[in-house]
C-alpha cells in the first residue's frame, strides 16, 4: 500500500515553515498535500495560494468543495472553511470554529485518518495554540506517521509542544521534514 495523503497543520509564522518545508520536499514525491493553515476569514482571496506557490513548481490551489484529490498536487484549505477528507475528494464545511479556528488542523487530520488509516502522514507545525494535537494523535492511533516540527526550531513552539505531548512519533527540525517525507514516500508501506 503506498501513502494516500499528507496533511499539514500550521499556525503562526506557518507561511515561512510551508515555505521552506516544501521547498526541501523531493521532486518525485507524488502523494497528494493538504494544508490547513490558521488565517484571517478576510485574507485577501488568492494571496496565501500564491505565495506558497512561489517555493515550489508543483501545482498549489485553494480546494474547491467535492474536488478529487490528485497524485502530485497540494491543497490548501480556504479561509473560513473547514478542510474534510473523504475518499478520493475533500469537502468543505462551515461548521463551528474548532479551537477559535476555521479551518481546524484537527478537523482536516481526523477526516484523513479516518477516510485513510495507514495511508497518512501529518505534519504538524508551529503554532500559537494546540490544535492539530488530536487530530496528529488519531493519525498514529490509526497507523499513520505523526510528524512534529522541532519545537526548537518553530516560531511558535505551543502547537509543535502539544503535538508531543499528544504522542507525535516524529520530531524534527523545519528542514529535514521535506527529506523524511521524501524517505517515506519511497519505501513500500506494509499492508
């Protein structure tokens, strides 16, 4: 079974950390990207899409509700919305805020875990507050790989503290996330 999904989570000072994440994510990686970062409901429409494009030549978009998730591409969550997975495409829901935030790490990374178990990795990031730790948690519980930035290295250590503390099963500095996942997503995962 390869991987299906790999989601990140991000919060303060996320834009940079994206940046430089992807940035050292090896080319043939092929498995799709979603990300939930934490950003004003009135974020100027496009503005966060192109400025994560700027660092890398895979194709970033904003997703659109019911969009099939395509090998090779990277999603990001739209301002105001929460990001579902389900199998094969995503929804989106204007349910509650989780934790002050639409869109909620935790609600993207429980939807994941719970559309494709072991087929996940998430990633989570820095932060101000806790949100991705559940959801980082229910990945593991389900066989998938929990990554953690470094609080070390985070502009915000509180979302990458609770994500330990939550049992990530990965820390690492900003700039080996990419590598790692590149490792990863070559090696044949068990069925």
């Amino acid at each position: 079974m390869r991987y299906e999904l790999i989601v990140i989570g991000t919060s303060w000072g996320g834009l940079d950390a994206l940046r430089r994440l992807l940035a050292h994510l090896p080319d043939e990686v092929d498995v799709p990207i979603a990300i939930a970062q934490h950003r004003s409901p009135d974020s100027i429409e496009g503005a966060f899409e192109t400025n994560v494009q700027r660092s890398i030549a895979r194709r970033v978009r904003e997703v659109d509700d019911k969009d099939e998730i395509e090998r090779g591409r990277i999603y990001l969550a739209p301002p105001d919305y929460h990001l579902l997975v389900e199998p094969g495409s995503f929804a989106l829901s204007t349910d509650e805020r989780v934790r002050f935030a639409r869109p909620s790490i935790d609600v993207l990374f429980e939807s994941a875990a719970d559309a494709y178990g072991s087929g996940v990795i998430g990633v989570v990031l820095t932060g101000a507050n806790d949100d991705g730790a559940s959801g980082l948690r229910r990945i593991a519980e389900r066989g998938g790989i929990a990554i953690v930035q470094d609080p070390q290295t985070a502009e915000r250590r509180a979302m990458p503290d609770a994500a330990i503390a939550a049992g990530a099963t990965v820390v690492l500095p900003l700039e080996a996330i990419g590598p790692y996942l590149g490792e990863l997503c070559r090696e044949e995962v068990p069925a």
